[in-house]
C-alpha cells in the first residue's frame, strides 16, 4: 500500500513489498501486490489523508521489529502509538491493513494461476493433484480407460457446503474482490494496447475505491437463508460450469486412449460422479433457526438457481443452433422434437434445432412454473411440465444424438454437451441437502411420542437392549406411532414437521433432494433406530425395512471414535437395520468429526483416533459385505482438520477411500476454494484426482509396520495427557482462555445464524468447536494444532533411548500419515507468533494465573517447534513449502499489525468503554487478521 506521489519513496517501496525480496520468478507477483498496493495507498491518502497514511507505516515498520526479535523498545514504541490514537484513527488504520491483506490474497491467487497455467503451457510433466497425474499414474500400474470408467461408475466425490461462521466477509467485498482478481486476469491473459491498460487501471482503482467505502462488517445478525443465499453464489462463480467442465475433460482424456477426442463419438460415456452437498438450510444441530420452512424455502432458492441457469444456457443454446433444414440433416426423433414446438414464429419453420431447443425452453419454463418460479424470459407458448430431470435429459440427447449422426459432432461437443452434463449433476434440486440433528432431540423426541402412545413407558430410563428391541418392533410396525389428536411439545412438533417437509421435498424433486440424515454425537445403535422410527413416521422408512434416505452416524469426540467399529459391527448384526442399509445399495455412510475430537483430545489425539477408526471401519465393513462412504466434517484450520485436501486424503488407510468419499468444505474455505472459477476448477480436480489415486493406486491393505501404529499410540497418549492437563484439569484455565481470547466479542460479529456455544456456561466443552479454534488464531497461539506435540516427543524419546529421534525421523520419511500430521503442525505453528500471544496474555487480569498458564504455552511452542524440525530435518517452519513460507512472509508486516491494535482496543471495550466505535473496531481486526489467516476456523 503506497503512493508513487509520496515524496518518501524508499519508505513506500518497502510498504508495497514487505520486507523480504522476492524471487525473479515472482517478479509478476510483486508487480501485482506493487500495482494494488499503490492504489490502496493512494486511495488512503485521497479519503483519509497523508498523516493517516505516515500512521499506518510507522505501525507497520515498528510491528516488525517486535515480531522477529521481540524487540523491548519496539513492543514500548508500539503501545505508545497505539495508545495515541483516536478510536477514529484506529478504525481507519484497521481497515488499512485488512484490506491489504484482502489485496495480497488476490495477488497471490491469480499467481498460482499463472503458474499452473505456465506448467501446462510449457508442457511439463503433470503436477501432482491433477487428473492428468492420476490418469499417468493409472495407465503406468496398468489400469486402462474401460477400468477407469467402470471405477468412476460407482464412485461418488462430494463437496458439501456448510455454513458455520468462520467467513467474516460480506458477499459485497468478495464480490469486489472477485472483480478486482478478474481485471488481473484479463491483463495477464491479453496483449493490451495503452488505452486499455489505463482503461484497466481505472477500473482497478474504481474496485479498491469502492471496497474501501464499503462496510467491511455486517450490521444485522445473518438468517439462515441470508447463508443459503451466499452458499449460492459460489455455483454462479464456480460450480454450475466446472463441475460439468471438470467431467467433459476427464471424459475426453479417456476417449483419447483409442484416439483424439472429436472423432471418439463411439466411446463409452463416463458416468456423472462429482455431485454437490450441502448443509445450509438443512443443519438443526444446535440451530433453532432451521425449520421446515426454511428448509423448504432453501430448496426453492436452490431449484430457483439451476433453472434459471437452465433456462438461460437453453437460450443461448438456442441462437447457436441456427442449422437450416436444406443444409444438415436430422434425425426423426429431431425432427418430432421439433414438430411438438409450440413456437409460432414462421423465421424458425425451416430451423428444427432452434424450434427443438424452443420447445425444451417451453416445458422448462411450465416446469419452472409448477414449482413457483419466476423466469426472465417467457417461453414462445404453453407446453407441458417435465416430471423430473431425466425427461429434460432425453430431449437434449435427442438434439445431441441428432448432431452426432448428421456430421455435426463438433457442434454437440458445445454448450449442448455441457448442458446435458450440468443436468446429470444437479438435477432440478442443484445439491444434495443433507437434514443433520443432535441425537439427543431425537431421543427427546421419540421418549414423547413413546409416552403419548402408551402412557407410563419412560423410554429414556431404558438399557441400551431394552431402547434397541423396543424401537425394532416400532420398525415392523405398520401404524404410525405420532398421534393427530395428542398436542405434542414445541420441540416436537418442529422434529417431524421438517422430517416431513423432507417427505414433500421428495415427492416433488426425487430421492437425490435429501438423501442423508446425519445423527450428531451419535453414541449408540439406539440413535440410529431412533431416527429411523422418525423417518418411517413421515414416510421415508417402509415397515417392510426399505429406506429412502442414508441414516449417518457422525462420531465426534474421542470416546466416540474409539466405540465407533463396534457401534457399527452390532447394527449391521442386527436384520432390522441391516433390511435398511441393503435397501440403499448396500452402502453406509460413516461421518467423522475432526473439530470435536481435536476439542476433546488435542490435535494428535484426534488425528490418530481418526486414523485408527477408519482403520477398525475398513475391517468392520469388509466382513459384513457392507461398502463404506466416509464423509470427513473437516473445517478450515488444522485445528479443526483443515490442510492440503491431496496429502490428506492419500493419506487415509488402505481401504477407507474406495472411490466414495464426501468432505465438508467450511466458511472462509469455500470462498478462497471457489469464488473464483480458475482456483475453484482447480481444487475440484484435486478432490476427484486424489479420490481416484487414494482408490486404485494405493495399496488395498497398507497398514503401517507394527512398531509404527505401537510407537503413534504412546505418541497419542502422551500428548493427549499434556492437553487435557492443560485445558481441562488445569484450575483457571477457562478463566485465562475467556480474558485471552476475542472468544466474548466473536459473538456479536454476525457472521452466522447459529450460536457460538451449546448452552450458556463458559465451560469449554459446552463450546462449540469453531468459536474455540477461531478465538486461539486471533491471538495467534493456534494450540488447538499443536499442543501437547513437543511434551509428547520429549517423553517418549526419554522412554525409548535405544529408538530415538531417529526413529520418528524414519516414520516421518516413510509413513504418509505422519507426514501429513506434521506438515499441518508445520503450517499451523509457522502462522503463530508467540510475541503476540504475549500481549493477548496481558489481557488476563490475574497475573498469577496469567503467568502460570502462559509459561505453560510458551515452553511447550518452542518444544514443539525445536523436536518438529528435527523430525522433519529442517532448519525452519515450512523449509519445505516455498510457496506457503513466502506467502506468509510476506502478509505478516500486515496482519501483526492488526493484532496489536487489537488488544489495544479489547483492553478499552473491557475497561466497560461505551464507545460503539470500539467494538466495531474489534470486529474490524477480527475481519482483517482471518483474512491474512486464510484459514483460522
């Protein structure tokens, strides 16, 4: 951020740069971050004015020599600035460096698009996490097209959109953001003339203007469907056209094996396996806010999006397929396509493809209709509804099939080939809708309508035997156990009004709307049949044991995860259940907590429970003849499970991935993953690359060595002994991470619709696991990924002389899953600053118990730091990540900053400062440090 009008040239220079040269092969990136930069600066200096700007370097500048030396005089230099400023000055220099960082992340993404973009051009060899690596990868272990495309037939790859509120950003600012990223693109890819480049440089100022005159905060609480509205907007960016795009390559590199692409009309299809998910609008757990109608109104909005990008593809499809009757054939079936048109116009008489395509658009648009939508365009008359997704599927093939016969393939490999692929991805329901609940509702739930129906049965008084035979009974029962004539309680009542709003989602856009009821804290086989009782009360379970949606049970703390295989191995025993699962193709989906298990046990613990219970899964299912879909509950920060989506899914166990596989993509994930289309096409391609080399590449049974699961489970234990010592035996803890913590102002950020704790205590298991690993990347500690590693080590190498060091280095070389866990610690400890942390340990007010605790940490983050890189052979944080590390380097001149005006500012709002201009500028950092995080919930 600088001025090339500034009379203080060196300074801004440095100001644009950072402090840390840049290598020439980034010189385009150093332009980009120059370029933005100095629009940013001139734009602070035309609204605010040259001394805010002179204020906003000497922070910056003196910011950095607290952080890498720890600089005394720096931290006393620092505190005398901060503390000089007007609660004007500091919102104003907030925002400064917030949006830096937002600029900086543009820079940085449009330049890992220019290098992958620069490998293909230059024809080098295929980069790990792409298809065209996986399919190399394929062919040299001897695995040919028809194998491939029999794999993908039955596979399943699923993002799953969530909306749990770790994206501080307005849709407006990305939306700015995403212009500003695409003016960079659009000069990079064009030979410009002068004109041009200044009319591109207009337009680049005109962005930052009008984001700095945004609001960069929210100023109401978000609802739920506010949240379905911003989940929508990444299919407009990103997924209505590369999800199709992404199977139309694949499908071309596999029909190249017999020869090129557009004479390989013959070749086999490939079967639609990439589908979306999501949760929002369809997540109960510990939101109130989701009912059923807001669950029917998040279908309506959903079916309103893919239809009217229907509609819309189908017009321009329609002034494309302008081919006369006198000059290409058609087939019969085309031409009685065509013949059912009611178009009138007699300019179309002699066009059968644009009277075929008008026809299409006519029943579209009834269909839109009959489902209360609105379209911007009328259709040219009336025309019957389609029943489903599948009869709009078969006309487009008409006009395909009809294209390909008449010499015209290279026309139907157009927006017609992508059209009809978009149809077998999204149906008229665009994504799954998954329904989740706590299992407790459902046990309150069905204790109710056990005791309306027989008076005196206290089901929840019930040995787990006794709820698991009283519920089968139910099962095989053809009445209804929900009476009409009994008044049920609140919770109720809204339990099986959204269970049956499922029902009617069903009935309207099929099975594939909501195919999933996810259980949380599922504890017991009674919590499955208990929701399967719920579902047959609205239809969805036939007594005769078949079942139109996945039962899931979602495992999350430790205890859970270690009891999961057994849970498991007694339902599939049990022919009750066992009816349901074969009823849904003799698969069963599996979900696994990370967030909760890393709460509970530390973030080694939770990795390796994780691991050994997809482990103990593989075996459970295998024996029973039962397939596994594993659906992994990541979020964005290692905390919470977050990291590479590659390593960490080639990292699973033999056997656990097998072509299914569903992960949740959280908050600010999903915009830095997919609000643009380049990066959002390439992290799909990610997912289905790692899923099909996970699947068929890896070993089937590639357990680790004994003395490798023996020496990860002393490992585990040791470090889950330090953390739990630590967070929850630790007398003043709670007390320390509440005044340490932005944990009491995330609240009032309204960045989600769901409450940040379970219960109103401040007890820590009563809080939710985003707010907790959010609370410690604001003030930079991160320990929810790391904790409790370097005490672990220490302990172990002094119980095993004879192994060592050395034999943790052996595991880390040969072992993936090792390699993952630690190169997550690596990325999580390098984004952390222990000089920080230090003033967040300032705010708590005990300075006993603030030295106590805080000792505590600092010694454990510098052992953990110290036995990670003799592990990993390094002699810094991401040694072995270039691009990460100077990323990194380069962002944090901007966001330390942001972190010392931050305690500054809680320290006033918790001295009771009436100030409203304070908690704004809270919220304010809170914005710009997760910004220059990426990842911090």
């Amino acid at each position: 951020m600088s001025s090339e009008t500034s009379s203080s040239r060196t300074r801004d220079t440095r100001l644009r740069d950072g402090d840390s040269p840049l290598s020439d092969d980034d010189a385009l990136l150093r332009a980009d971050i120059r370029r933005l930069g100095r629009i940013l600066g001139d734009t602070v200096r035309d609204q605010e004015g040259a001394d805010v700007f002179d204020l906003v370097e000497r922070i910056r500048q003196t910011s950095i020599r607290f952080h890498r030396d720890d600089d005394k005089p720096a931290r006393l230099e620092l505190e005398t600035i901060l503390d000089g400023m007007s609660i004007a000055e500091t919102v104003r220099i907030v925002r400064a460096f917030s949006y830096f960082s937002h600029l900086a992340n543009i820079a940085e993404d449009q330049n890992n698009i220019r290098q992958r973009r620069a490998q293909d051009m230059a024809g080098t060899a295929s980069r790990p996490g792409t298809l065209s690596r996986a399919l190399v990868r394929a062919t040299e272990a001897g695995i040919d097209a028809d194998a491939l495309r029999t794999f993908l037939a039955k596979a399943l790859v699923s993002p799953v959109l969530t909306a749990h509120p770790t994206e501080v950003r307005r849709k407006s600012t990305i939306d700015r953001e995403m212009e500003i990223a695409s003016v960079l693109n659009t000069r990079e890819r064009t030979q410009m003339t002068a004109d041009e480049i200044a009319a591109s440089d207009e337009q680049l100022r005109r962005a930052v203007v009008t984001l700095w005159q945004t609001n960069l905060l929210r100023r109401t609480k978000l609802t739920v469907l506010d949240e379905v509205a911003n989940g929508l907007s990444f299919y407009d960016y990103t997924f209505l056209r590369e999800v199709p795009r992404l199977h139309c390559s694949l499908e071309d590199r596999l029909a190249e094996e017999g020869g090129s692409a557009a004479d390989a009309q013959d070749a086999p299809g490939l079967a639609t396996f990439l589908k979306m998910g999501s949760w929002i609008g369809g997540d109960r757990d510990g939101n109130p806010f989701v009912t059923a109608e807001v669950m029917r109104g998040t279908l309506q909005m959903q079916s309103t999006r893919v239809l009217r990008f229907y509609l819309a593809e189908l017009h321009e499809l329609g002034g494309e397929l302008s081919l006369a009757t006198h000059l290409a054939d058609v087939s019969p079936e085309l031409r009685a396509l065509a013949q059912q048109s009611p178009d009138p116009s007699p300019h179309r008489s002699g066009e059968p493809y644009r009277l075929a395509v008008s026809g299409i658009y006519a029943r579209l648009a009834a269909t839109a209709l009959k489902l209360k939508i609105e379209t911007s365009r009328p259709p040219v008359g009336n025309a019957e509804a389609y029943a489903g997704p599948a009869e709009l599927a078969r006309d487009l093939d008409v006009l395909h099939a009809s294209l390909v016969a008449n010499n015209s393939l290279v026309i139907a490999r157009g927006r017609l080939r992508h059209l009809r692929r978009a149809v077998d991805c999204f149906g008229f329901h665009l994504a799954a809708l998954d329904m989740r609940q706590n299992s407790a509702v459902h046990e309150r739930t069905i204790a109710e309508l056990f005791e309306a129906a027989a008076p005196g049965t206290n089901y929840r008084g019930l040995p787990e035997d006794a709820r698991i035979a009283l519920l089968s009974r139910e099962l095989n029962t053809a009445r209804p156990l929900a009476s009409p004539f009994v008044v049920y309680g609140e919770e109720t009542i809204k339990e099986l009004a959204v269970l049956r709003a499922a029902a009617e989602a069903h009935a309207v856009f099929g099975g594939a709307v909501i195919p999933q009821c996810i259980i949380s804290m599922t504890e017991g086989v009674s919590d499955l049949f208990e929701v399967a009782v719920l579902l047959k009360e609205a239809g969805l379970v036939a007594p005769d044991g078949t079942s139109r949606l996945n039962i899931v049970p979602l495992f999350e703390t430790i205890d859970d995860l270690r009891q999961c295989a057994q849970i498991m191995d007694s339902l599939f025993s049990l022919p009750e259940y066992r009816r349901l699962v074969d009823s849904r193709g003799g698969i069963q989906e599996v979900m696994l907590g990370y967030s909760d298990s890393n709460k509970d046990g530390g973030f080694v613990t939770s990795g390796w429970e994780l691991y050994k219970a997809e482990i103990s899964l593989v075996e459970v299912f295998e024996r029973h003849g039962v397939r596994l879909r594993l659906f992994h509950g990541r979020g964005g920060s290692v905390g919470r499970g977050g990291g590479p989506s590659y390593d960490a899914i080639l990292a699973q166990p033999g056997g656990a991935v097998n072509g299914q596989i569903r992960i949740t993509e959280q908050g600010e994930i999903i915009s830095s993953k997919y609000s643009n289309a380049d990066v959002g096409r390439h992290n799909l391609e990610i997912l289905a690359a790692a899923t099909l080399e996970a699947s068929l590449l890896q070993p089937k049974h590639s357990a680790p060595r004994d003395e490798y699961i023996a020496a990860m489970e002393e490992l585990s234990n040791l470090a889950y002994a330090a953390y739990r010592n630590l967070v929850y035996e630790t007398e003043g803890f709670e007390d320390y991470f509440w005044a340490s913590t932005v944990i009491s102002e995330i609240s009032t950020l309204n960045i989600g619709s769901r409450p940040a704790s379970r219960t109103k205590t401040r007890r820590i298991e009563d809080l939710r696991a985003i707010p907790w690993v959010f609370s410690w990347a604001q003030c930079r500690l991160m320990l929810p990924g790391w904790y409790g590693f370097g005490s672990a080590v220490d302990a172990w190498v002094r119980q095993h002389p004879d192994k060592g060091i050395a034999f943790l280095q052996e595991l880390y070389r040969e072992w993936p899953f090792f390699q993952t866990l630690l190169s997550n610690m690596d990325m999580v400890l390098s984004k952390s600053s222990i000089a920080i942390a230090s003033r967040y340990a300032d705010l708590v007010p005990d300075e006993k118990l603030r030295t106590a605790i805080f000792s505590r940490i600092r010694a454990e983050w510098h052992d953990s730091i110290e036995t990670l890189l003799t592990i990993m052979g390094h002699d810094r944080l991401l040694q072995g990540n270039p691009l990460l590390e100077r990323s990194i380097r380069n962002r944090f001149p901007y966001l330390d900053p942001l972190n010392h005006v931050q305690v500054e500012l809680l320290q006033a709002h918790r001295a009771q400062s009436t100030d409203e201009q304070v908690l704004r500028g809270i919220q304010l950092t809170i914005n710009g440090i997760s910004a220059g995080l990426r990842n911090s919930g």
